[in-house]
C-alpha cells in the first residue's frame, strides 16, 4: 500500500499532532507525516515529532512582509517532500487563498466546536455563554473562508453542570484525537470526495472508538 505523504502545520503543544503520528505508527494506516512546520520555534510539537522520526522545520512568520510570502515559503517546503495531503494542528495562522488552492479538499483542520457553530477562537466559553447543551469538536476540509470548509467527521461531549471552559476543553480534547486520525485515514484512502460543498464518504464512517486504519479498496 502506498501511504498518502503528510505534512502538518503546528504552533504549539502539538497533541492532536501526537494522535497522528501514534496513527501512523501502524503500518496499515493510509497516511504517513514526513514532515512538521512550525512558525514557532521550540514548541512541544517540534519535539514530538523529532521523537517519532519525523522531519521538522520552523519558518517564522514574522520574518516576511505578508501572509503571501511566508505561505510561499511553507508551500515550497511541503512540495518539496512531495506531500499529497497537509493537515494543520493547532496552527495558529489563516492560510491564504493560493495555499488553499494548491492543495485543493487536501487539507484537514481540527476545530474545537461543532461547526458551522463557533468559528475563531474562545470556543468553550463562547458554547458555556450561549447556553448549550452539547459541544464538541470538527475535523473539516480547509477553504479560503475560516473554519467554514467541508465537514468530514464531528464528535459531541455533553456540556455538564458547572463545566468549565476548561474542563469542557479537557474532554473535546479526548475526542479530537480520536476523530483526526479517523478523518486523515479517510481522506488518505480517497474515500472522502466533495459535492455541492459537502463532503459525501464512499463507505460508512467507522466507529470512532474503534481502530482508525481503513483498508484499501477491494
């Protein structure tokens, strides 16, 4: 089986970047990360990576003029490592329309709200604020408009009396690093494919508790 070359994009801790990689880890999952960009150095993520083997790179943002050029430079490297799919954990950077372009229903993002419900930042507090019930998580295909791409896979947690902000944040957690490796599968076996701007799967989506590798097609 050839696996889908991967790069990912982070800015931090880099966790849901650690579901990936333990992923990957096993021989039959359709996608491999050879390469990890941060724009911050020193980051968690870069460490991780490095124990897992995986190729790292830091590119600054703040040392170009505009998002144009630091994205020219980031595209540069992930063509260079011949990387069919990107992913972006935890990157705290809005892509521009070329980037998105270049890579088009190739890049994943994990958002931590059931889109298209809270888009942008402070999710948790913003979902406890509005009164809701329920919260959770999206994996989604990445478009030139923020979080507002093509869902592939979502997961909800109850929201229980007297949550935190950050409490609810512990438990969508869990369930992002089940549902992106289960979403990054997907797509690596081309079985996501995109009509009338929703994604539509070619098999049925798989228990999200259960083992996240998806066989080839017969």
């Amino acid at each position: 089986m050839k696996r889908a070359r991967t790069a990912v994009l982070v800015s931090g801790s880099g966790s849901n970047l650690q579901a990936l990689l333990d992923a990957a880890r096993d021989p039959g999952f359709p996608a491999e990360v050879v390469l990890v960009i941060s724009n911050v150095a020193g980051v968690r993520a870069l460490e991780r990576a490095r124990s897992a083997g995986v190729e790292t790179r830091v590119v600054d943002h703040r040392r170009f003029d505009d998002r144009e050029s630091f994205d020219t430079e980031l595209a540069g490297l992930v063509r260079g490592r011949d990387c069919s799919i990107v992913c972006l954990a935890g990157f705290m950077r809005i892509l521009t329309a070329g980037f998105v372009a270049a890579w088009p229903d190739r890049i994943l993002n994990i958002h931590p709200s059931l889109l298209p419900l809270f888009p942008g930042l402070h999710t948790h507090q913003r979902a406890l604020d509005a009164g809701m019930t329920i919260a959770g998580c999206t994996v989604h295909l990445v478009s030139a408009d923020l979080d507002a791409g093509p869902i592939v896979a979502q997961a909800a947690v109850p929201v229980l009396p007297g949550d935190t902000a950050e409490r609810l944040a512990a438990r969508i957690l869990v369930q992002e690093h089940r549902i992106y490796p289960l979403a990054l599968a997907l797509l690596a076996a081309g079985r996501v494919r995109v009509e009338n701007g929703r994604v539509l799967l070619d098999a049925p989506l798989p228990d999200p508790n259960q083992a996240v590798a998806v066989p080839d097609r017969a």
